[in-house]
C-alpha cells in the first residue's frame, strides 16, 4: 500500500507539470460543443413533451450528460486548470455553471476549502461535501443524531436525496463563512433564476419544466454523488486529526484512482484518476488520463474498480484505531 512507501512528492509534481499545459483548442471545443448540445437537447425535450413524448427517453439523457459535462467545465475553471487566464476562466465557469445551477464563485469557494483540508478530521466543517463521523463520536451521539446520521448514510440517501438537496437547496442559501465574492454569486444567481422560473412557468407548465430540466438535473446530482463518493470514501482512506494531519498525503493516499470504462471517464472528465488531480490540481481534465499513466510509471499504488464504489457506500464510520472506513455492523 502507498502508506508504506515513502513518496516523493516534489519529483511527482516535476514530472506531472507539463500535464498542466492548456490547450487553447480542445479547452474552446469543450466549452462550446458543451454549452451548444446542453442548451439543444433541453429545447428538444421541451418540442417532444407535446410532440413526440417518446422521444425524451433521447433528449433527457442527453440533457443530464452535458451537465455532467457542464460540470467538468465548471471544475476545470474554478481551480484555473481549463482556459490559461484567471478571466477566461472566471467568465467560461460562470456561463457554464448557470445551467446546472451551481454559482461558480461559492462552489469554487467550498471546493478550495475541500482540497485545502481533505482528510483533516479537526477541520471537517471546512469540508463538507460527505459528513464522516468517528466510531466514538458516533458512539457518543444522541439517538436522534445517530438516526440522522444513518439516514443521511443511506445508500438511496446518499445518492438521490441528499445531493438534491445539497445542489438544488443549499447552494441557493449563503453561509457566513462564505466569501465575498460566494456570497454575491449566490445572491446574484438566486436573483436570476427566481425571474427566469417567473416568466417561464408563465408560458410552461411546471410539469413539463420539471421533465426537460430538473429530472435530467436531478440524474446529473446523482451521477456527480456517486463519483464524488468514491473519489474519497473507501476503506483505507485517509484521516487525521491536525497534528498528524499532512497535505501531500492526505491529497494522494485520502483519494482514489477508479478503473472505469472509457464513456463514464469522458462523462466525468478523467476526475476518476483523482490522486492525480489533487496532486496538481493544474492539469485539466484532457491530460489527466495521460498524466495518471506517468504517475504510475513513478510511484505504486491501488486502483479500485467502480464496481467497489457500491460497497464502499456501506462504509459509514473513520475507525481511528483502525485507520478505517467500517460499516454499522463493526461497531
């Protein structure tokens, strides 16, 4: 395993660096094909949910790939990693992050703080894509906390449920620990989308809204759960308390390398090799496949199948003697 390999974390980033360069291209073909089919196969849907209602079982998951590929745009810009300038980013992250309601400011803002205390039990506020709880503070937690825990914990839970609401609800509330800058971004998209719903559902039913737009959002929630999930939830992940708690491993060895198909790596945008990603968060998502191949030309360690994702989701405690993910049942 890669705890008992010493790791030479500077000569990884020396070989990993030209990775990082930006392709002017395939950054722009990318974004414009994205944004061009998103906006085309929603139209669609909206034309067969009158027309040829057949035909949305075609435009419905077309509309939840491309904000899957949204996404990957979004991701790419907010860590400065898909077009070369800090603007060029900042203008692509905003017009594409619009479509799949997630503000670009306040996500890049938590996602920072994700990468910055990855790992860091003392600092899991700061990190509050997936709530883990230690075996003895679950242990020690009222009734009512256990069973919110083990609900939230839940695999249906986990993937439907509490990404909609993570996505769809409390990325429209601000949070005083937010930025500035997140904070106005909210406001601002909250602002937009109350009139933009205001004088749709004025010409749309909501029903036929719900079907082109928000059923394909809601498949996209669930597809970027379960990727997140695995991109850190696994048995022998890692997690220390903040005097033991060290940056380069907690990015490397507390991240997963997924071996999946080819369609499901470009649905993603190759983040499935996340090792890599939190290594040099600068190489954007084209090059990371190729950049996950150098990486293991240098150092040895696991790569887990997609498959094991669904049992890792019956993984629910850090057990800190252990240095373990464990389930309900262990404890």
């Amino acid at each position: 395993m890669t705890e008992d390999i010493y790791i030479d974390y500077e000569q990884i980033v020396r070989h990993l660096k030209p990775f990082a360069i930006k392709n002017l291209k395939v950054a722009s073909f990318q974004f414009f094909t994205t944004l061009i089919f998103l906006w085309s196969s929603i139209f669609a849907s909206y034309y067969f949910v009158n027309n040829a209602s057949g035909l949305l079982l075609i435009s419905i998951p077309l509309t939840t790939v491309f904000m899957c590929r949204s996404y990957v745009i979004e991701h790419d810009c907010g860590h400065q990693s898909f077009f070369r300038g800090k603007f060029s980013n900042t203008v692509a992250g905003n017009l594409i992050g619009f479509g799949i309601l997630i503000p670009y400011s306040m996500w890049k803002f938590i996602h920072d703080s994700h990468h910055s205390n990855v790992g860091n039990l003392d600092k899991r506020e700061y990190n509050p894509e997936i709530w883990t709880m230690t075996v003895k503070e679950y242990k020690q937690s009222s009734i009512l906390k256990k069973t919110a825990y083990r609900i939230m914990r839940s695999r249906f839970t986990r993937l439907v449920i509490v990404p909609t609401i993570n996505f769809g609800i409390i990325f429209r509330l601000v949070h005083p620990k937010f930025s500035v800058q997140a904070i106005v971004s909210v406001l601002i998209h909250d602002l937009i989308y109350g009139v933009v719903i205001y004088f749709l559902i004025n010409y749309i039913p909501f029903s036929e809204l719900f079907i082109m737009f928000f059923i394909p959002l809601i498949l996209f929630y669930c597809i970027a759960s379960l990727t997140f999930y695995g991109q850190h939830q696994f048995e022998d992940a890692y997690w220390e308390n903040n005097t033991n708690w060290n940056y380069n491993d907690a990015n490397f060895k507390g991240s997963t390398c997924i071996v999946a198909p080819a369609w499901y790596r470009w649905l993603t945008g190759n983040v499935l090799f996340h090792n890599v990603h939190h290594i040099l968060t600068s190489i954007p998502n084209y090059n990371l496949q190729k950049a996950e191949k150098e990486l293991r030309s240098i150092v040895d360690y696991d790569h887990i199948k997609i498959k094991e994702v669904w049992y890792f989701l019956g993984l629910k405690l850090w057990d800190e003697d252990k240095k373990r993910l464990v389930s309900f049942k262990s404890v």
